[in-house]
C-alpha cells in the first residue's frame, strides 16, 4: 500500500545525456535525473546473475548486515548505534537470496562490497573484482580524481534501507533486478526527522510513515523513481534517500565522489560541523579540559543545527555565545 500518493514528485528522466548538459543543469542545481540507457551496453547487464556472480566471487569473504526485520540497519537490535555485521562467504550469500524463504530473505539480505577507491581516500581493502572488471565502465559524469569509493550492493527481496544521506555526490547505476527509491531534498531535513539519534538515519519508516508520529512528513516533496536494470540515478549530495529492492535479486553500482560545492542545508552543517570537531580535537592534543570544551561546544552547536524547525536569531546568538 503506498501512504505516499499526496506527496510524490517526478524524478526528470532523460534517454541519455553528456557532460556538460549533466554539470550544468543537474550537478549544478543539486537536482538528481534517471538516465534510461546509461549502461544498457554494459556486458554486466546480461551476465550478473546469481549463477555468474556466484562463480567468480564464490570464496571471497563479504560481511552483511542483519535484521529481525526487511529494514536495514536494525534499530531493534543496535549496540552504540551501529547495526551487527555477519560474516560469510559471497556463494553462502548468493544461496541464501536465493533458496531462502520468502519471509527470511530481507533479514540478511544487504551488504557492501567496495571494489575501488580514489587516491585520496585511506580506505583501500577492496573485494577483488579483476574477473569482472571488463563487464562494466566507471562514470565519467564527475572528475575521477574526486572518486571516493565504488561499490557493489546485491540484496534480495523486499529489503529496504532506512532513509539517510551521504556526504557524497553519488551516481547509482542498476544491474539486474528493479529499485524503488525516495528522495527528500536536505533543505527538508527536519520533514523527515533527521538528527543525531540514529547515527545519520531518520527516525521515520520513510516507505509507511506514522503520520501521527512524524505529522511533518506529510508536507515534504518525495521524489520517487523505479530504478530498472541498466539505468542511472544521480543522488545528489545531502540529499535523503531510502531504498526498497523489488526483484528476487537486485545488483547495483554505485559511486560516490568528494563534492567541489554543497547547497548550504541542515545535514551539511552537521557534517561540516563534525568533521571541524574532528579537526578542534585533534589541535588541541592531550589536553583533556580542552578537549571537554571543544565537545560541549560541539553537543549546543549539534542541538541547533539539528533541533526544532525554526530557531529565533536571539535563540541562536545565545546559544552560539554560550558555547
């Protein structure tokens, strides 16, 4: 049942598109856009099925995440925010998606599989995909020398992501199987209660809200899309996303590249605000009072940037001064 009809907005879709029409009236306006025939082409399309994926990737070790529930992470079943990985082998993965039940499938089914960095990025443990490496062309709609991570997500039915945002410009490419994806602009972040509580999710069940609970929601603009094999989606910095896989197995790429601007907005001044914490806690060493400053300062800082919808200036002045 979908509890989304009053708010729903098209996503532009275009047949094709080149670079600059892309930077210009997409990355520019922080707008995101589905190219239909991006990567019909690519050799991936016809042969990452589950037999095909299973027998190049068997042995490689993959961690995954769990839940008592179809929605990723868990937050039932959380230790310090952050959802319990399982470990296995991908074959062990593959088999599970596809000869679980119906009931039991999206309880396990999520994962990613970073196959490829940018130079400077410090994550480099990446699944080896040197077998595969022909069925597939990295984007060149944004600078390679601003890629942070490439990766690969494979999961199975109904499963469905919690809505969040990356601190990343991200171009999401379909594999096999079918995607339905929401978006929420970051201007709207209040609208789908964001803050500090989920470690970057909303709080909302962005695909069936209580909307007695989060009476907010009602009134955001959700873009929503059915992502098919071989399409593109750009995901545009800060913008909130959920994700619900609709086939019995749904393989994506994706890509994420470090911004060259940002659309000022509640969730980029949390995340410029944590990494300058990050960097204050860094300068001042050892020195335990000092560090006590800088995170008290930070915790008032974090409660305005991420607290009610509207914030009178004396309330902000104060606030600011007295951190």
């Amino acid at each position: 049942m979908n509890h989304l009809q009053q708010n729903i907005q098209a996503i532009t879709r275009l047949s094709s598109i080149d670079n600059e029409e892309f930077f210009e009236d997409y990355y520019l306006k922080n707008q995101p856009v589905v190219v239909e025939n991006f990567a019909k082409e690519w050799p991936a399309i016809q042969r990452w099925d589950a037999s095909y994926l299973s027998r190049n990737l068997n042995d490689a070790e993959i961690v995954c995440s769990q839940s008592s529930t179809n929605k990723h992470p868990d937050f039932s079943n959380i230790r310090e925010n952050r959802y319990i990985p399982k470990s296995m082998n991908f074959d062990d993965y593959i088999k599970h998606i596809c000869l679980a039940s119906e009931e039991d499938i999206p309880k396990i089914a999520i994962n990613r599989l970073l196959f490829m960095s940018g130079e400077k990025c410090d994550y480099r443990k990446h699944l080896n995909l040197d077998a595969l490496q022909d069925d597939f062309i990295v984007p060149q709609l944004l600078p390679l020398e601003n890629l942070e991570l490439g990766a690969i997500w494979i999961q199975g039915q109904n499963t469905q992501s919690w809505m969040h945002f990356d601190p990343f410009e991200n171009l999401y490419v379909q594999i096999q199987g079918k995607k339905r994806l929401l978006l929420v602009p970051p201007e709207h972040s209040c609208g789908v209660y964001y803050n500090t509580k989920r470690n970057g999710y909303c709080e909302l069940d962005a695909f069936e809200p209580d909307h007695d609970a989060f009476p907010l929601y009602q009134s955001v603009p959700i873009y929503e899309t059915e992502l098919q094999a071989g399409e593109m989606l750009y995901i545009p910095i800060y913008w909130f996303h959920a994700v619900e896989s609709l086939d019995v197995i749904n393989v994506t790429t994706n890509w994420w590249y470090r911004p060259t601007k940002i659309q000022l907005s509640q969730p980029a001044l949390a995340h410029t605000l944590s990494e300058l914490v990050s960097y204050a806690a860094e300068k001042v060493g050892e020195d335990e009072k000092a560090q006590q400053k800088v995170m008290d300062a930070a915790s008032i800082l974090q409660e305005l940037v991420l607290g009610p919808e509207f914030a009178t200036l004396d309330d902000f002045y104060f606030r600011a001064k007295k951190s």
